[in-house]
C-alpha cells in the first residue's frame, strides 16, 4: 500500500472541511500530492487512470469552494472522481478501489453521504442534478447548492440533451460544469465534439464578457430579477461580434468559460463569483485527461484504464500467457472483419466502445462501412434500424448493461419491424471489478418477452463465429448474440463458420440421473463440475441450449420426460431468464420436474474480481458440483441436514 509521508498536505485533509482550512497558496500543493497519490495507488491497484488525473484542479477548486456534502456534487460517470473519494474520508482505503468487499470505483451515496448520486453510466448528471436542485427550491433550502460535472463525451448523450432543454423550465440554481478534454474513452466523435473547439476560438470575448459582468455586478447595475432581459441581450450582442451562437445560452442557460481547468486559485474565483446567481449556469472548463503523467497525456485512450504500469518508466505491465484463448470482443472484432469481406452489404455500428468492443478491426479495414456514434446507445440501434430498413447488414455491438438504455427503441424501432440485423451485446453477465453499474445480468430477462427476436449465446468462441454468421445469414428478424467479458476457452478458434439451426441447443454430455439445461459460456463451469461429480458415480446429462428464443422444444420434452431433478444454470438474473422459460415450459406442459436454477439473485452483486462474484451467485464449477450432489441425495430420498440455519451448504447423511 502506497501511503502520503508525513509532511505532505494531503496526508492532514481526511474530509473537505480540513481543505477548507488551507490558505489559497497551499492548493497548487495540494493538487500536486494529490495527482501524485492517484498515480501511486493506481499504478498497483488497476483503475481508471486519466480521467482523475484531468480533475484533481477541479475536484479540490469544488470542495474548496461548497460547502459538502450538504453541497451535492453530482459526477457524470465516476472515471474522474477518484480525488473526489481521496479528499471524502477515503484516503486510507484508497488502495482497495475495485477491489472485491473496498471501495467502489464509482460514486455510490451507499458508501459516502458524499457521493450525491450514483454515475456508473454516462450522461445522467444533469437530469439528476437539476432534481436536486428543483427539490431544494420546493423546500426553501436556499443555501443548497447543486453542481453537475460532465465531460464533453458524456455531453454526447440524449439524456444530457434532455436535461439541458429542461433546465430553464423550473426554478432552480443548477450549476453544470463542463469538463472538455477533447477525448472520451475513444476519439470523441459528432457535431458537438467540433462545437467545443470552435466555441474555444471566442476564448477573449468570454473573458471580456465575464471581466464586465463581474464589475457592473459589483456596482450593482445588474441583479437576478433582470436576469433574462440582460441574458438575451448579451447572447445577442454575442451573436453579433462573433457571428456565433452559443448552444447552451440558447437553452437559455447562463454560459461562462472556456476557462482553465488546471488553474486551481482562478476556478476556485469564479467559482465563488457565479455560486450564487439565480437560474441555471455552465462554466466550461478546459483540462488535459491524464495531466501531469506523460504517458497518459500521450495516449489518453490507451491509458483510460491502463492495469498495472511503472509510475517512474511509465511502461504498462501487461503479462502475456503463451498460447491463451483471445478476448471474445476480439473474437467477434476479427470475425466481423471475415464476414464484412464476404458481404458489402455488412456495417458495424457502436457508441462509443470502439476499442472496449473492437470495432476497432473493422474501422481499420473498412473505415467507410464501421459507426461509432458516440455515447449515444438509443441512437445506435435506431441508426442501425435504418441501416438495415434500407437493405444493409449492420452489426450493432453495445455493451450489455448500456443496452438498458436503448430497450424502448429495440421494442419500438426494430422488433416490430422485424428488421435483419445483429445485435452483439458484450460484457454480458457479471463483469468483475466495474461492479454493479456494469453488469450485463439483466438482458435475458428483459429481452426475452419481445416478439420476433431470435436470442443466442455461444459457449466458446467456435460457437461465436456461427452464431454471427447465422444472424447474418439467416433473414428471420433481429437476432441478438450475448457473449461475457474477457478470454474465451481455447486457442485454435478460427473455425470454417457454419449456420446454427435457429432455436436448437445440443446435449454435450449423456447422463441419466440428473439434467443440466445452460446457456452461454457459463456452461463451461457446468462441464468442469460434471467432471467432478462423475468420479462420485454421479449421472449427468447437459444440454447447451445455444438459443433462449426461440428454445428447444425438443430438449425439453426430453429432459421432462426422462429426468425428475433439472438444474438450469445461466450468468444472468435467475428472475426471467432461462430458469424462468424452463419453469413456464414444463408447468404449461404439466411436467412435474423439480427445477433448481443457478443464476445472479435477486440483488446487485458487488465489485471484485468475476471468480468471486461466481462463488457469491453458486454459478462457479464447485457450487455447481455441490448444488449437483445434493440433487442426487434429494433423488435418491436420502437425507438433508442444512449446515446452519439460512446456510446454501448442506450436511449429507450417509
């Protein structure tokens, strides 16, 4: 563990009101120790990176200036608050950050009373902000202050729109901080992003502008009553001198900035010269992401989450197995690029996860044919849906948990039109350290009650590829893959790729005394714990169900016909999934099989690494083998003791 020495200014702040006491001169100290902590603790303990380095001026300027955490400070995702949790009583633990049972990697109000909101997820600061800051005027807290920080690639998101067109219909004194690095995770991409630039360029008129504004204040020729009249007259005048128009001022929203984002003292000045002023403001901001580290300032999207590295060399320590399976992103990347070769007619669509999904691949070889449309989720299915409404092929890649964001429009824009494309949703099931923010457990639930949608996952990379050569193949309507997050299961995995038949599974495994019904790569924890329990003369037959929707009909007359004990195992919420379609099948069928189903319970699962959020569900090989002999004692009516009371382990007696 990486500690602050003794005389550093850092290792006397435990809560903001200790970086209140500090004299001004002190701060630019303080940002240096603290960009410095950042780097030491995230160099052994792996998180996001440059985000939190291009806010520590910001983040100390914030808690220096409000008084939190009756002040809310409302982060739009939390890839650039880690200062925020050093300076709010969770210094000392930093070095558990994602770590499994430390702290989490995102604001979460359920660890710190200053963490106003959660922001696992981009783009929701705004709306939920200005929530805040509506409530505080119904109940008379004057002295509240609200501040939303949001970057430019999170500002992408229809959601921040919304929030925006919002923000002037209600009383409220909503401040929106404006973080713009010029960089996302990936290249930002779209109008706005050249928007911000081209805003930029009006840097000395903003600067005059707020220089008279702050002085006819002071001599109190302006107040709040004449706000909108002096608002109106100054965009105008604006439009005018510069032949612009400020987007934000046309949401009627007071503008402030470009300002620099790394000058602590003068935020911190017009930060207290705008806190109070009536009506919603936004002070843009101009930082370098991963500021004050080399490397990251270098290569942003290579060091938004680089692992572990050498904070003195600056060389990421990537260990490279011989001969292991590839990433099941880099599966699909690759063979997306294959298919794409086959079919002009194939494109590739993606919000803002080029690299995270490796679109990567197929923007390099066909730059004309691959999207990304920024954070936009709901959009990218719709763009994809008048994609394929015209004739093409597209491959739309969100990650599982962002695609909770674009339901309606899977409903509305391509189920009903039972539209040919693919939809790939990668980091599905439990992701490890990201936590529950990130978990892509739900899709199954949700996804299955649609009409016309084909839903599939393959149970290793061979399975992958025909799957997505299937989807594109096949003209039967939208066809959805869900595939996990990191290696797949073997090294050889280029495969001549072959059509599925729509709604079949395989059995993989004969047995006679108990079935096995999973779906996914989770069935390769199955296969290890019949392994197990074969040795025990236990008999076990599994069934890899390939599809969800349409299922196996004929599996499943089997497995009610021949077995009194079914386990269905799935790397998602056990609520809706495929336990629940198994359940709904044998009870419309008058099959009366007892099912067991492993899957995530109904909670959030917390952060830390995916092998023990395995061992939390039962979903790991030796839960698996244990849920498996207790089947087998049940059937064979020999006795059960549970081992504690609410205990999941049982004694067998013998």
């Amino acid at each position: 563990m990486t500690e602050c020495k003794d005389e550093h200014i850092l290792n006397t702040i435990d809560y903001p009101e200790d970086l209140r006491k500090l004299s001004p001169d002190k701060l630019g100290e303080v940002c240096a120790e603290l960009r410095q902590y950042i780097i030491d603790i995230l160099s052994e303990t792996p998180g996001h990176l440059g985000a939190s380095l291009g806010t520590v001026e910001l983040t100390v300027a914030l808690h220096y200036v409000f008084n939190t955490p009756h002040d809310r400070i409302v982060w739009d995702v939390g890839h650039q608050a880690y200062g925020h949790k050093i300076l709010t009583g969770r210094r000392e633990a930093f070095h558990t950050l994602r770590k499994f049972k430390g702290i989490s990697g995102f604001p979460n109000p359920a660890e710190s009373p200053y963490d106003a909101f959660i922001a696992g997820h981009a783009s929701n600061s705004i709306s939920a902000a200005m929530g805040m800051s509506v409530a505080s005027e119904l109940k008379g807290e004057k002295d509240r202050h609200v501040i939303a920080v949001i970057g430019d690639g999170a500002m992408t998101g229809g959601l921040a729109f919304e929030g925006l067109n919002n923000a002037s219909a209600n009383p409220n004194n909503l401040l929106i901080i404006l973080n713009d690095n010029d960089m996302a995770i990936d290249q930002p991409v779209g109008g706005l992003s050249q928007y911000l630039v081209d805003v930029t360029t009006s840097q000395a008129y903003n600067k005059m502008r707020y220089d008279v504004y702050r002085g006819l204040r002071k001599m109190k020729l302006i107040n709040n009553d004449r706000r909108e009249n002096i608002l109106r007259f100054n965009n105008s005048l604006k439009a005018l001198l510069t032949q612009q128009h400020n987007l934000f001022e046309g949401f009627s929203i007071r503008y402030f900035g470009p300002i620099d984002g790394h000058d602590v003292n003068y935020m911190i000045k017009v930060l207290n010269d705008i806190k109070d002023l009536q009506g919603p403001k936004l002070l843009h901001i101009k930082t370098k992401k991963g500021k004050g580290f080399k490397p990251a300032e270098e290569s942003a999207t290579e060091w938004h989450a680089p692992g572990l590295f050498n904070k003195e060399t600056g060389q990421r320590i990537i260990v490279h197995k011989l001969d292991e399976p590839q990433l099941y992103q880099d599966v699909f990347g690759h063979t997306l690029v294959e298919l794409a070769e086959q079919d002009e007619r194939i494109v590739g669509i993606t919000p803002a996860m080029p690299t995270g999904c490796s679109m990567t691949y197929m923007m390099k070889a066909f730059p004309n044919r691959a999207f990304d449309v920024g954070i936009a989720e709901g959009h990218s299915v719709t763009f994809s849906a008048g994609l394929a409404k015209e004739g093409m092929i597209p491959f739309c890649n969100v990650y599982s948990s962002f695609m909770q964001r674009a339901y309606d429009m899977v409903i509305h824009d391509v189920a009903m039109q039972k539209l040919h494309m693919v939809i790939c949703l990668d980091r599905a099931g439990l992701v490890g350290e990201d936590g529950a923010t990130h978990h892509g457990v739900f899709d199954l639930a949700y996804l299955r009650p649609i009409p016309n949608l084909i839903i599939s996952s393959p149970l290793n990379e061979l399975d992958l590829r025909n799957l997505m050569y299937t989807g594109y193949k096949k003209d039967n309507g939208p066809f959805i893959i869900r595939y996990p997050r990191g290696k797949g299961e073997m090294k050889d995995w280029r495969n001549a790729m072959q059509e599925l038949p729509i709604g079949k599974g395989k059995k993989i495994h004969e047995g006679n005394d108990i079935a096995v019904l999973s779906l996914g790569p989770i069935g390769n924890e199955v296969i290890k714990a019949i392994q197990e329990v074969e040795v025990e003369g236990i008999s076990v037959a599994h069934y890899d169900m390939i599809y969800l929707k349409p299922i196996d009909q004929e599996i499943l007359h089997e497995a009610g016909k021949k077995f009194s004990r079914i386990v269905t195992v799935e790397n998602g919420v056990i609520r809706g999934g495929l336990g629940s379609a198994v359940l709904e099948f044998m009870a419309d069928n008058e099959y009366t099989s007892h099912i067991t189903r492993i899957g995530v319970p109904d909670t959030f699962i917390e952060h830390g690494p995916i092998s023990e959020q395995y061992k939390i569900c039962g979903m790991d090989a030796k839960s698996i083998a244990n849920q498996l002999r207790i089947e087998y004692r049940k059937l064979n009516k020999k006795s059960i003791l549970p081992s504690s009371e609410g205990s999941k382990e049982y004694v067998i007696l013998q």
